[in-house]
C-alpha cells in the first residue's frame, strides 16, 4: 500500500497577499489599534532584540497609500485569498484590498537583520542542552481570546478533553456559527501576545519522532510540571502560508490551528516560539494512539467495518463542520493526518500545514498543498476548487479507503475519469454516499450537514 504514503505535493508558485481591513472591524478594535500605533509598549526584561527585530519590518510600505488608515493587516497566501482570483483587479470600494508578495519576503527581510540576530539565535540543537532556570508562568493571550471569542463553537476548554476521553459515543453534533469573523478572532488571538524565544527554559526536547512535510516532529517534556508534550519545528524558509497580523508574520499553520484546538476532535496547542530560523509549536501528546493509516493497515485486509467504519467517519465529518464554521479549512483531510485515541476511539485532527481561512461557499483557492490520490477534478482541470465541496471530496476518498482497504484513484487520469470502482461486499447505502461525495461535478457533492443526515450514518 505504497500508494498511501505519498509526499504532500505543493504548488511552489504559491504567492503571499497583503489584506488590509478598511474600517471593518467593531469599534473597540480599531480603537485598540490606532491605541497601540500611538503608544509604544515598553520591552519586557526577557524579550530579546532578536524578537524585536524580527517584527520591525515596515509592511504598511507594500500598502497602497489610500490604505494607510487601515485597521489590521493580514498576509496570506493564495490559498486563504477572498472569490477574486490574484489576477482580478480588487476596487477601493471593497473590504479587502490584494497586492502581491514574493514567495521569499519574509526569509529575505529576516536576513536583512543585523548580525546580532543571528549571533544571539545560536542552533536550536545547542538550545536543547541548556540547564534549567527558574520558570515564569506563561498566560498567552491567545488561549484567553481565543476561547472567549470562539465559545460559541468549541467546547469549554475546561472539560474539553474530559469529553474526548469519555466513551459515550459522539451524537450528531452541530456547531454553531460564531459570532466574529475569523479576521476578527486571529486579531484578538494576537492583539496582546508576546511572542517568546527562550523555548529552552519552558521546554526539554526528547527523541525524534518523524519528519511530515516540510516540518520535523519530536517529543518533549513541559519542565513547569514533567507534563509530555510533541513539538514541531517549522522551519521559516520552506513555509509558504503566511499570515500577517499588526506587522507581524505568523506561520499560517500556527494560527490558525490556534484559532479551532479548543474544538472537540482537534490536537490542543499549548504554546508556541520564534526563533532566527524557525517557528516552534508545542502540542499535547496523546497517551494511547495510532494513526488512521497504521490503524487501518493492522486490520483484517487493510479496512474496517461498517460499523467501525461509520463511527469514526461521522466524528471527522463534524470536526470538518465545526472548523469551517470558524473560518477554518483543513485542505489535507487523510488517514495519515488522524490519531486515532486508543483508549476512547476518538478521532483527533492533526497537521494544519495546508490549511486556510475559510470565507465562504463561493471563495476560490488555486493552489493544492495536499496529497496527490487526494486532489479534486476541479482542481486537475481548472486548477480551482472551493473549500467545503474540496473537502466533502477528500472525506469520499477517505471514506472509500476505510471500507475497501485502498485508494479510489492512483492518477489524476484516474480522478477526471472517474474510474471509481465500488467493491459488492459494500452496502447500497454506503456505495450511494460514496459516488455523492465523490461526484464529478463539486456542485452535485452534498454538503456536510447533508452528509450527516445521510441514510448510511442516520441507520
């Protein structure tokens, strides 16, 4: 089963975009933020130069000088661009206002630093080795924001994981919408945050656990109380998504994993850290799980039953449900990507690397950062595809790998061909839901609140 452990493939055309918000934000956030350009916050004693540096580039430069009074600025790449294309001119007029980026704008900014930068930003390895110091609570405004602004949609970050590890089976949950735009929650995730560097007095890294992408995956122990963690090393040079927020630049990846970890079914973040060549994201490590992919490969023929098959297929059609309600499209949904707890047979979403702000039905994305097999026809013939009707696909392709022990499709010839080959030993119910969700044309696919109501789940 080689197949299924293919690269991700990525578009290396990718560009950054710069967004500014004319005005469009309540008051009190462009009051906090005309505030903040007028007053300077004093440095904190443990906030490095290095830090500072890395935030002095003057990105209200690239803006139009009609834009200047704008609220916030957000970098992002194609991949999280609103329904007009980067070749579509965008009026005045509208809310959001494009001008390009080159793909190495951040690296190449980085390295116009000073030398202290990097003389003070020694290897990460050799951080790893440093002796423990006294520790300083850490309270980031990111989990307070961001849970009070996403209440609505994600579960009380207090009894969060009590109701992942419970075993009463997931009922049809459906999440509401939240009330602020996904601008206007990363801005609050963001608006108070300190972004640390001295990863080595809060963290110990342990072994090595793989490499995914372009990132390296490795354990580790949280020092303020010996608690297991997993931290992901993000190195800035090979990350193409980017968002930029207050003129600062953020990891897509990061932020956006931060703005849905408190829904039920989604990996926690605990922190994160910046250093001169790489961000660094910790998060919570599972005490029993296997990946969807192992999982499934240890099983009778490669495959699930039905009954296996359908439960854990319902819970991740709600955690894809929940994220978009908060703007959130996962963009890389596939057995490799989902832990399986052991203990609860919970599914637990990973690796936000390809994911991208979710606007709306109608929002266009031209660039694929996913897995080959898994690639929409949309995407193959016009080199477009929508979030939700990409992702009902992806979660077809899922589906039919779960119940018939492989791939639907091996070439992209195989996808616009529709050389969909359905086993007999499959229920009618279950070939019907498959050929739904994996339908030529995106506009035929069912939605996921469809999906949940399906005869198949429903029975």
């Amino acid at each position: 089963m080689a197949h299924r452990t293919a690269l991700p493939e990525t578009n290396h055309d990718d560009d950054c975009q710069l967004i500014s918000f004319t005005n469009k934000l309540p008051y009190y956030v462009r009051h906090l933020c005309k505030s903040t350009n007028k007053i300077k916050t004093p440095p904190i004693a443990s906030k490095s130069k290095d830090q500072n540096k890395s935030s002095d580039v003057d990105s209200t430069q690239l803006l139009d000088e009609n834009h200047h009074q704008s609220v916030a600025v957000f970098s992002l790449s194609s991949s999280s661009s609103s329904s007009s294309s980067l070749q579509e001119s965008i009026g005045i007029s509208s809310i959001m206002s494009t001008r390009v980026l080159p793909v190495g704008f951040y690296h190449e900014q980085d390295q116009t630093t000073s030398h202290e930068k990097i003389s003070n930003s020694s290897s990460i390895i050799k951080c790893f080795n440093t002796s423990y110091r006294e520790q300083i609570p850490f309270t980031s405004s990111c989990s307070s924001s961001s849970s009070s602004t996403s209440s609505s949609s994600s579960t009380n970050p207090s009894t969060k994981r009590d109701l992942i590890s419970s075993k009463k089976s997931v009922e049809h949950f459906i999440p509401t919408v939240d009330t602020l735009t996904i601008e206007q929650n990363l801005f609050n995730m963001v608006r108070f945050d300190i972004i640390k560097t001295n990863f080595c007095d809060y963290y110990q890294l342990g072994d090595f656990v793989r490499s995914g992408g372009f990132s390296d995956i490795h354990e580790g122990i949280r020092l303020s109380d010996n608690k297991k963690v997993v931290i992901k090393f993000i190195p800035k040079e090979k990350t193409k998504n980017w968002l930029m927020i207050n003129q600062k630049k953020y990891p897509a990846e990061i932020l956006l994993h931060k703005a849905v970890h408190e829904i039920q079914g989604i990996i926690h973040v605990y922190d994160y850290f910046e250093n001169a060549d790489h961000w660094i994201l910790v998060m919570e490590r599972l005490r029993n799980c296997q990946d969807l992919f192992d999982y499934l490969e240890s099983r009778d023929r490669g495959r699930l039953s039905e009954i296996a098959a359908k439960k854990f297929f319902q819970q991740i059609v709600q955690i894809n449900l929940a994220m978009l309600r908060k703007g959130v499209v996962h963009r890389d949904i596939k057995s490799e990507n989902i832990l399986i707890d052991l203990d609860t047979d919970s599914l637990v979403l990973i690796d936000f690397g390809a994911s991208a702000i979710f606007k709306s039905s109608v929002s266009y994305y031209s660039d694929f950062h996913g897995t080959k097999q898994y690639k929409s026809p949309e995407y193959i013939l016009k080199k477009r595809y929508t979030g939700a009707t990409s992702t009902v696909w992806t979660l077809g392709v899922l589906l039919y790998d779960m119940v018939c022990g492989n791939l639907p499709f091996e070439s992209e010839e195989d996808i616009t061909g529709h050389r969909l080959v359905l086993k007999s030993y499959l229920s009618s119910e279950l070939k019907n839901l498959i050929q739904r969700c994996l339908a030529q044309n995106p506009d035929r696919r069912p939605s996921l609140e469809a999906i949940l109501e399906h005869p198949w789940l429903k029975n």
